[in-house]
C-alpha cells in the first residue's frame, strides 16, 4: 500500500509513495511519471530491476497524489516545487543514496534536481526518458505559456476522455497504434482534469529554466533514454549533445511500448557504476 508523507509550509501535503524491494541492498531507484500517468506504470520496469530497492512516487493530482493541491497552480517556479516534494519525500524515507530515473514531466523533475547543489551529495545520477531540457527565448517560452493554458482549460472544462482524444493526436504520439491510443484514452480518463490542468500549468516548459549548461556541467552520471520512432526528442538530445541512448520498437513513452528493451538500457546504464 502506498505511504502518504510530505509537509510543507503550505500545510500538510501528503504525496504517495509505493517501496518495493526494500530487502535489497544498494542505492534506492526513484522512479517519476509523466503528466496523466501514476506510479504503477513502472511496475513491470521495478520487476526487472528488481536487484535495487525502489521508490515509486505518484505526483500532486495523479494517482494516489490525486487529492493533493498544489500552493500555487500559476507559480513561475512549478519545479522549483516539485523538487521541493521530492527532496522532503526522499528526506522522509531516509533516502541518502539514490538514482532518479524520469519520464517526460518526471524527467525535467530530475534534470531541475540533479541541477540544484543540494542535490548532489545523495545522487548518484539520472536516466531521463524523453524530458525537455527547456527553451532558450522568450519567445518560445511565450508560446509554450499559451500553449499549456489553452490544454489546461480542456481539461477544465470539457469530458476528460474528449480532451484525451485530442491530446493523443499530437505528433509526438504519432507512432502510437490506434489500439495503444484508445486504451491510453481510457486508462488515463480516470484522472482529474481540473487536476491535471493545475499540474500541466504549474510546471509548464514555459516556466521551466533553461538547463543545458548545468546539465553539461553535472557531477553525476547522466544518460537520456529515447524511442528510435520519437523524432521530436531525438532531435533534441542531437541538438544539444545530450549522452542519448535510443531504444528500438519504441515512441516517445518507451518503458511503456517496449518494457524489455527499457529494462534493460536501466540494466546496463547502472551497471557501469558499480
């Protein structure tokens, strides 16, 4: 059963957590989703990583976090937030020794962590799955603002399983089966739209910093995981020399369309380190 832990100034903030395979020794894997997804999505990725022991954390208005209000939806520091969450989360499991792995949202959450000083003592390091580094103009930034808040009223306002409809016609999801779609619609139509319009606004890419110098600059071992049909984040690892590892029979969301192949990049990256 998931663990509510978390306060903040704001109040008590639970945030769920899921541990699996405490009886193992080594540094902790903590695994982040993406914007509508939950914890449980890593689950078959837990089971053949299983030699760590592992902490699966539902973010604010997702899964078991559903419930859990953000301070402030418009803030301009919405990671500035989420790391805040995450360090108290890490903090109350005694956490000191740990590699974050992170997809799309969850892994611009892990690119802002393992930028912050504070961070570095306990990180070992940071596998990201398809996450934006962030824009460099204004005027990208601008447009992405906008963007997010038009999705963010859908979701306020419209049926979920409609916004979704729409949503996973973006061509980021180009590659996705129509099978995998309409399951995707229907598992993730049971969230919150109000929720996840907080959530899609608060930690917009238009408030995002840009992190690339510090992410050339990390400490920390660093891979960045990409689906060989997932142009979009292909071109941008490329553009900006990340350490990309691409995947094949994989899109954007590759731990989900090829669970193997994930498993095992994870496998390989962390053994390198001992």
């Amino acid at each position: 059963m998931p663990a509510n832990v978390t306060e903040t100034s704001g109040g008590t903030m639970k945030l769920a957590c899921q541990t699996f395979n405490t009886d193992k020794q080594g540094p902790w894997l903590v695994w982040l989703h993406g914007l509508l997804g939950c914890g449980h999505e890593w689950q078959p990725i837990i089971s053949a990583c299983n030699q760590y022991p592992s902490l699966v954390i539902d973010l604010p208005g997702h899964g078991h976090s559903a419930d859990m209000p953000l301070v402030n939806v418009f803030a301009k520091d919405g990671l500035a937030e989420m790391n805040a969450l995450l360090s108290k989360t890490l903090l109350a499991y005694q956490i000191h020794d740990y590699w974050l792995i992170g997809y799309s949202l969850g892994g611009r959450i892990a690119m802002y962590h393992a930028t912050q000083a504070q961070a570095v003592q306990g990180l070992r390091g940071i596998l990201v799955e398809g996450g934006n580094p962030g824009l460099l103009s204004q005027e990208e930034r601008e447009a992405r603002l906008l963007h997010d808040k038009n999705w963010a009223q859908r979701f306020r306002s419209e049926p979920i399983a409609a916004v979704l409809a729409d949503w996973y016609q973006q061509p980021v999801f180009a590659d996705l089966p129509e099978a995998q779609r309409l399951r995707l619609i229907q598992i993730r139509s049971q969230n919150r739209g109000s929720s996840i319009a907080d959530l899609l606004e608060n930690t917009s890419l238009g408030h995002q910093p840009y992190l690339l110098p510090e992410l050339q600059k990390l400490a920390v071992p660093f891979i960045y995981l990409c689906g060989e049909h997932d142009q979009k984040f292909k071109g941008i690892a490329q553009q900006f020399a990340l350490p990309l590892k691409i995947i094949s029979q994989s899109g954007h969301n590759v731990h989900s369309s090829n669970p193997a192949g994930f498993s095992a990049a994870v496998n390989h990256f962390l053994s390198l380190f001992g």
